[in-house]
C-alpha cells in the first residue's frame, strides 16, 4: 500500500468545497511532506430527467408529489397519523431496526403498519415499501425536508438540492454527518440523540 501511495497522484474525495473546504485545507495542510493534491469531485450524482421531463417512467410518489403544494413535506417519524404534515414514508426491513419491529406482520417479513394508517393518511400522505428515486423526490418542488439517516450520500444530495434535514443517524459515520449537518452547516434539526441509540 505505501508503495502504491508513492505512485498515486493524489486523492478524490466525494465532497465539494462549499461544504467541506474548511476541512479540505486542513487535510491538505496536514500532508505537507507528501505535497499530493486533494481533489473535491462531489457531489456525485447527477438526475438523469429533470421532474418536468416525459412522464412514461415516473415512479408513482412522483405523481402523489405533483398534487402537494411547494414545501409540503415536513414529517416523517411515528406520529404522523396525528401530525396531519403531508410525507412519503420509504418504509423497508432496515426500518424495523428503529423500533417498528412490532408491526411485523407473520407472511415473508413484511412489516405492517397500525391498522388503518394509510387508509387515514390517503391524500396527505403515502408510504412506498420499495425503490423509490430518491434524488427526483428531494429535487421535486413539493419536497419540504428529509428525515435522514446521515450516510455522507444522503448528506450531499439532500443539501446540493436545497433540502433540510431531519437527522437520525445509526451507526458509523452518521452521527459524525448529522452533527456536521447541525451544528456546523446548521441546515438541518436532529430528531435522534446518538446517546440514546445506546438504549435500542
């Protein structure tokens, strides 16, 4: 590894300096005696259609968002039956790690949710239990905020399109992320202490 490091030109790092550049100087400044270059490629994604591009491949909850109004979506946690905020709720098996295991229901791990929650939330609100884009969904007009588990790619769509966000991190680098995202950039509220993931 020393011997490939030698030979490499620099580092890609999946960030931008608007965000990082504080942090990027500092790496550079502490790799003096190597003097390799540090470039800032982020962020690395890129919409493939815009939302006003041809319809014929749009993901349903892209069409419930063309009937919300500007900045809608503001919530998305347990109490939304109550919160009457409009949502899309991503609901998948990592999900039952964060307490919603007790909705499981018994047929091939689908996690069920209480009992006519969707029927009251129809309208206002849709809970998507696959795939969804992602990048279309925070870049949509419609979209209000992102509750956030703070993975670094999350953090960098969801600021490079304008979205605040809601921070719940995990595990590994997201309470690092969500505390940047906080306390630092400030452009977002955290929802989920970390020291209280120590109780899960």
């Amino acid at each position: 590894m020393a011997h490939e490091w030698m030979l490499n030109s620099g580092e890609f790092m999946n960030s931008y300096r608007e965000v990082e550049g504080k942090y990027l100087d500092l790496l550079l400044a502490n790799n003096e005696k190597d003097k390799k270059p540090l470039w800032a490629v982020g962020p690395l994604h890129m919409l493939l259609e815009s939302h006003e591009s041809s319809d014929r491949n749009r993901h349903e909850c892209l069409e419930f968002l063309d009937k919300q109004d500007a900045n809608s979506i503001n919530e998305l946690a347990l109490g939304l039956d109550q919160s009457k905020h409009r949502f899309i709720w991503v609901l998948r098996e990592a999900d039952k790690k964060m307490g919603v295991e007790k909705f499981e229901a018994k047929e091939r791990n689908k996690i069920k949710l209480p009992e006519g929650f969707e029927e009251r939330v129809e309208g206002r609100g849709m809970v998507v239990r696959n795939w969804v884009p992602k990048l279309e969904i925070l870049g949509h007009p419609s979209t209000g905020g992102f509750l956030s588990d703070c993975g670094w790619n999350s953090c960098l769509e969801s600021i490079s399109m304008g979205v605040p966000i809601a921070a719940w991190p995990n595990n590994a680098d997201q309470p690092y992320n969500a505390v940047f995202v906080t306390s630092v950039l400030k452009i977002g509220i955290s929802v989920w202490s970390w020291a209280r993931t120590r109780d899960l």
